[in-house]
C-alpha cells in the first residue's frame, strides 16, 4: 500500500488515491516504518496534505511535531559537542541525523532523528571519547569486536530513554572491504564558522547511505526514502560512473549495485532521474511483504537474508570474515 503513496508523492504524473479505507492501511504502514515525519513533509511539499483524510493527517502531523521537537534537542546537544571538538582540534564529521533532514529535504522535522553520529579520525578516538565522556556521556556500549563505531549514552532529564553518541571511525565492519575514509575526509568541506568540523561531499553522503541501507538490508521504507530523496536532490552529484569505479576498488560493488537495484526495481521513475544500468539481476529476494510481515516466516525470508549475510560481498574472503565475526 505505502509504496504506491511514496511512488505517486515523488512521480507526480502518478495519481494519490483519495479512498479512506486506503489511507487506513497506509496509516498502518507508516506507523509500522516509522516514517511519519517524512510522509508529512513530503505531502506538504507536493502540496497534498490538505487532501488527506482528516485522521491521517492529524496523525502523521502529531508525529511529525514529536519529531521536529525531538530534532531540535539534538540538534542543540550535538552542537555543544561540536563546539567542544572544534575548540579541542578535534575533526569530525556529522553524519545523518538533523544536518541531513536540514539539507536534503529542506526541514529539520522532515526526518527523525534518535542520537547523534560523528565521524572522527581513528587518531582522534581516544580524545574524542574523553571530551563526549566530560560533556555527560558516560554510560559505555561494551565494544562488539570487528565493528566501525562506539557508543556513549547520558541521562536526560525527563526522558526515559537515554541520548547516545556514536563515535565512528569507519562505516563497515573490518575486513569486510577495503573501504578507506581517506578520501571522504579529503572531499569534506568546512561546515559553518567551525575549523575541524566538515561535512561530507554529496558524493560521499550518497555513498554512506547506500552502504546504511544495505547494513540494514533495506529493512525499512526510510532507507528506500533517503536514498530516494538524495537521487532527487542531487541527481549528477551522486556520480554513478565514480560510485562503481570506488566500490570496485573498495570491494563494496556487490553491495552497492545490489541496494539500488532494489531501490530502481520498487521506484522505476528513478530511471528518469538519474539513469541507472545495471547488469540484469533476475532475483533481488528483496520483497515488501517480508519486511512488513516479519511475523510471516516464508521461504523468500529466507533466502534474502542469506544472500544479505553472506552473497553481497565481492570476495570469499569477506565472506568468511563475516562468518568469523559471527563467532566473537
């Protein structure tokens, strides 16, 4: 039901449907994904929010201020550690979270966001860790070996769940690519007044998000939607011809051309945006209904989340790392 609502809000030569038990399910969806921040906005974009039916739009609204709210808190926590970085000369890099809803969909509410993510150089861990740990975040995620990012948690006053910073230094496990940060940092620029503080290229962002959606084996529709939002946004800076050419060299290809088969397969209007070939892939195994259903063990389950686990890589050696890993 909800992809043929985000299908028609980013298609707009596709038809919204105006029935109400439609909404009813797609209400169900959206609340099942977590995605009602994003449904709002982007119905307020297109300029069809007035058209929904009276319920699901007070509900996906009521959601969407949570959301903005929340934001907005982050937001300001993560400036204070960022002002704290930048006076220690610590680089760092946001990634997702309030700066990504701010700008590529043009609203801090458009977007959820739980913790704040930071990139450091693996140089800087240990002081990034002491200056996170002085600002408050001083319950530590044991480490889970082989893994790209630490996690530290404070209290909030108020709040039962507790706001965690994770501290990376790399976005996939070890040995499972040959994935280098160094020209993420090379092409990362100055963000606002701070001197240490970048963010990263759109080149690059798109690149995170795609390896984002694949770790989560596009087990939600907001992978689906920011990767379809950046496509739309940036269109020639995602620069597929590159993206292969790095993954290639990354050994991160399989992973990265599967993720947007998906994403072309689900959203074929994509194809007018920002041409995509590809050789044919006959079977994805990705299917909506075993993410919607996860209650519905079938066959195709299966077999997607074997071929996730153990088929998107480029080598056997990653393959067998992965397995390891399962062992620590």
């Amino acid at each position: 039901m909800i992809i043929s609502l985000i299908q028609a809000l980013y298609d707009r030569r596709m038809t919204i449907p105006q029935d109400r038990s439609y909404y009813e399910q797609v209400l169900a969806d959206i609340e099942f994904f977590d995605i009602s921040p994003q449904m709002y906005w982007l119905l307020k974009q297109a300029g069809k929010l007035e058209e929904m039916p009276d319920f699901f739009r007070s509900k996906i609204e009521e959601k969407y201020r949570d959301a903005l709210y929340q934001n907005m808190f982050i937001r300001n926590q993560m400036n204070i550690v960022l002002e704290q970085f930048d006076a220690a000369e610590i680089a760092a890099i946001p990634l997702k979270g309030t700066k990504f809803a701010e700008k590529y969909f043009g609203h801090l509410g458009a977007r959820a966001t739980s913790d704040i993510d930071l990139l450091v150089q693996p140089s800087d861990l240990q002081r990034a860790i002491t200056c996170v740990k002085a600002l408050g975040y001083s319950f530590e995620q044991e480490r889970i070996p082989s893994h790209f990012h630490w996690s530290f948690s404070k209290v909030i006053p108020g709040s039962p769940i507790p706001l965690t910073i994770e501290i990376h230094w790399d976005l996939l496990k070890e040995n499972t690519s040959n994935l280098s940060m160094e020209q993420f940092w090379k092409q990362a620029t100055p963000m606002g007044t701070y001197r240490y503080i970048k963010e990263l290229s759109d080149y690059h962002t798109f690149y995170m998000i795609c390896l984002h959606g694949w770790r989560h084996n596009l087990g939600s529709l907001k992978y689906f939607i920011d990767i379809i939002q950046l496509i739309h946004v940036v269109q020639d800076g995602c620069r597929y011809e590159t993206l292969f050419k790095d993954a290639h060299v990354h050994k991160t290809l399989k992973r990265i051309t599967r993720t947007l088969a998906i994403v072309y397969h689900q959203f074929p209007h994509l194809k007018e945006i920002k041409e995509l070939s590809l050789p044919n892939r006959t079977k994805l195994w990705w299917d909506y209904s075993t993410i919607r259903n996860l209650h519905q063990r079938t066959i195709r389950q299966y077999i997607n989340w074997v071929y996730y686990q153990l088929f998107d890589y480029d080598n056997g050696k990653q393959s067998i790392q992965v397995l390891l890993n399962w062992k620590k």
